[in-house]
C-alpha cells in the first residue's frame, strides 16, 4: 500500500492550503477508485466482485427470511438448497478466464488465487456445498489415494449448470462453457463431477485440528477437470493436472469477467439410483486347468463362476446401465505367477473411466499392479532409488530365499552409478523379515521380488503376507526374464 504524509496546514503555507484541500480531494477520489478497480488483486472487470459479493450476503439475508419456516429448504450463506426440487443454486461470478484458455478448474471458492484457470467462482464455502449436497440425500465417498492403492474418485455424480441472465434463468450446462483441446467442440457429455468431499488436511495453526482443504487452502477446489483430492468433487476419470492441462479450455460462451451468475447443482439421479456398484472378483482355474473368474456383488454371499467372456459382457451391462463399477480383485494363491502376471494385465487393458476400475484390495492381498513392474527397473543403474531385493528359487519343492541389498555411488562428472550388491541368504520367513528390515533405507518403504515364472503363488505369498504393511510397494518380476544388472 501506498501512504501518502502531506505536510500540516502550517508547513504548506495559508495561501496553499485551498490548493492542498483540492489535491487531496483529488487524490482521495483516485484511491477510492482504485481500491474499487483493485479489489482482491483484480483489474477494473474486478469491481463486480464487490458488488456480486454484496449481493449474495443481500440474498442470504432474504433467503432466511423467505424460507424461514420452510424444512424443505436449506439456507446458508451464498446458497440455497430445495430439497424438493433436488438443486442447489449458488451465487457466483464469472472468474477471469477468457475464451480459449486452459480451464484446469470449473468451480472454486471465492477465496481461490486460481481465477485464471477456471470457469466461476462461488461465494459459498465448500464445507457449505457438502452440507447442501447431505441435505438433498447424498453421501460424500472418496478422494484419490494413490497411497493406499485408491486410484479412482469415489462418490455419486452432480451435475452442474450456469443461469446467466437472470432475466432468462434457463440452466445451461457447464460444458457448454469449455471445448476439448482434442476435438475442437463442447464435450458430448455432461460433465458430471464425483462427490468425494475433499480431503482433511493440519490446521496450521493447531495441528492437533484437522480442517478440509477445499475450505483452507488452494485451489479451494469445487469442481475440477483433473483428479484433485483437495476438491469436493472432481473429474470421474484418473488423470493428473500435468496431464489434463490444456486438455479443457474456456470456449466462447464463456461470459465476460466478473458477470454475476448462478451455479446450479443437481444429483446425477434422483430416483434412488446408485452409480457406484461394487464388486469382489476372485481369479482361479477350475478343474481342467483353464482361468475363471468367480464374481459377485460385494454384499452378496455367493460367487458366480465366469468365463472371461460372460465376465466381461456383465462388466459392459452394468457401464451401459450408468453404474461405475469398483472391482476388488484377489488371486487364487494355486495359480503360477505367470498366469497372474498375463491376468494382472489384461486386467490394466480394460480398466478405465469407461470400463471397470480396481478398488482397492482387502487386507494383506498386494494390488494387482504388484505383477506388472516397470520392467527397466530390472536394471539397477535405471532406478530412482535402491530398495532391496527378494529372490526366491525352487528345487525339488522347496523354496530358497536371499535378500540383495544394491547400492549405487557417484563419481565426480558421473551420470550413471556404480551398483555394488551385499547378499544374505536367508533360512526363514523369520530371518528374512530381520535380513530386510535391517538392511532397507528406511525412507524406502519398497521390495522388489523375483520369482521363477512357475512358481506358485501361495509360495511368494508366504514371504510377502508378513512384511506388506511395512513394505506397501511391492513389485514381482518373473523368471523368464530375470536379467537384472
């Protein structure tokens, strides 16, 4: 800020003071229309912001006394949710994104810094908005957590709508507002949001508090285009900002900046039809050698035994149908670690934000992924880091196991380490568990394992059952191509 320190009357002279009197004057009208052309860091277009921020605390004043002694519907500062109708209309204005830019983000709370990458903004808290969507009979589900093997958002969708004339209050959807980078048009669907909640992150002031992003920190995320734990819903797919940038712009419907709007959000069903649908599916072989792939609803009691097939025209029925559906697999411990890894991946070919997604596993059973490692981290110099290593072989039935401890050194003006390699073979799952914990890098919470390619499984999982949750990144390379330098 710029302080001004004018003389007194007695240092400027009697015969300025009139001259002094109209400067100041001047300057004071200056100020007043900077601070309205400047408020929040804005340009002149911002100075709606003022004004559209009045108006929704003008509204919210009138909604409570209007609705008063309405239980049908929920008033709370910036919106104002209708049970019966199962909306939520939302003041908000127009950010200052122009036609063509990246729209990384559709909707975020007032308080954001990322107006110019994203549609509008809302003068209603995200914590406000889950109340809202509770209100209307919708649960919060999930954020990403790619941590605990959670790569798909969790929720029930909504869809959201702009009125812009208010003269004219027809909802237009949002996705009239953008164009994908990809074909040059408005997307072909709406773009339905997943109602995750956002995460809970430390207070910074009191750590022992818990608080939700969404409401504590940028973006103050309402509504993304990329997968953003830290929204209260988010895009149904599993992509990341760096790879959905550019990806969405602004179209050219998009009205001018600091346009006072309404954003109106609505259930994706309000029939009592649940988009999420979950399965347990259970991969074996039967009698004759072949893979089946036992299936059922994840609270139902008994399996249905299916062909590859059947299980995939039933997977197809239930995406067809509007149901997302969320697929926890576990491999039967009899089949070979081959057969798994030719499983694991055609499991990866059909997973996708149009087909099925895999759920997190149950307890102690590794994440599919574990059977389809990088396959240049065979080579130890093309490694981030240096994790130890398992080796299981077999002879005549009985397993031998060693732990390899790599590490890598540098030379001066050396890009690529030295690896020199320490092995400790091992007699029991006893000794392999104090051989490992005794030789990893504690910041390296990692096991690589190779196995020969028909080795059963039950026979890795003995060794890998007792150390997952100390060790929750586990990656098994088979045999038939064990060339590891």
């Amino acid at each position: 800020m710029i302080k001004l320190h004018p003389k007194n009357k007695e240092e400027v002279g009697v015969k300025n003071v009139k001259q002094f009197s109209f400067v100041k004057t001047f300057i004071y009208i200056l100020l007043v229309s900077f601070v309205q052309m400047s408020v929040n860091g804005q340009d002149a277009a911002g100075a709606a912001s003022v004004i559209n921020r009045a108006s929704a605390k003008s509204n919210y004043q009138k909604n409570l006394k209007k609705y008063k002694d309405n239980s049908n519907f929920l008033v709370l500062p910036g919106l104002v949710a209708d049970k019966a109708d199962k909306s939520i209309v939302i003041d908000g204005e127009i950010t200052e994104l122009t036609s063509g830019e990246p729209s990384e983000l559709f909707v975020i709370y007032d308080k954001s810094s990322h107006g110019y990458e994203a549609l509008a903004y809302s003068f209603a808290r995200p914590a406000d908005i889950i109340k809202a969507l509770k209100f209307l009979g919708m649960t919060p589900g999930k954020s990403v957590d790619s941590m605990n093997r959670q790569l798909w958002p969790k929720g029930e969708r909504v869809l959201f709508s702009f009125v812009v004339d208010p003269k004219k209050p027809k909802e237009v959807p949002m996705k009239n507002f953008v164009i994908y980078t990809r074909t040059g048009k408005t997307p072909e669907h709406r773009l339905s949001q997943v109602f995750t909640g956002s995460v809970m992150v430390d207070d910074f002031d009191d750590k022992s508090k818990k608080v939700l992003m969404a409401d504590y920190m940028d973006p103050y995320g309402i509504a993304t285009s990329y997968t953003e734990p830290g929204s209260i819903m988010t895009t149904p797919d599993n992509v990341s900002k760096g790879t959905a940038y550019g990806s969405v712009t602004s179209g050219p419907l998009l009205p001018p900046k600091g346009t006072p709007i309404k954003i109106v959000l609505r259930p994706e069903y309000t029939d009592g039809k649940q988009r999420m649908q979950y399965f347990d599916l259970n991969i074996a072989t039967n009698g004759l050698g072949n893979i089946v792939y036992k299936v059922k609803k994840s609270n139902a009691a008994d399996y249905n035994t299916l062909t590859l097939d059947t299980f995939l025209k039933q997977m197809i029925e239930v995406v067809e149908d509007g149901h997302d559906p969320f697929v926890k697999v576990e491999f039967d411990k009899n089949l070979s670690i081959g057969t798994i890894k030719k499983v694991a991946a055609l499991l990866q070919e059909i997973e996708s934000v149009n087909g099925i997604r895999i759920d997190v596993p149950a307890e102690y059973e590794p994440f599919y992924r574990t059977f389809l490692p990088n396959e240049q981290f065979r080579v130890r110099k093309k490694r981030y880091s240096q994790p130890c290593e398992l080796w299981l072989s077999e002879s005549n039935n009985v397993v031998s196991a060693k732990v390899i401890k790599p590490t890598a050194t540098y030379l001066e003006n050396q890009i690529d380490p030295n690896i020199t390699i320490k092995e400790f073979p091992v007699k029991d799952l006893k000794e392999f568990k104090e051989v490992l914990n005794a030789n990893s890098d504690p910041e390296i919470k990692v096991l690589l394992i190779f196995v020969p390619e028909n080795m059963q499984y039950s026979k890795v999982y003995n060794y890998i059952r007792p150390i997952m949750k100390e060790y929750p990144t586990l990656y098994i390379f088979e045999e038939s191509n064990m060339n590891v330098k």
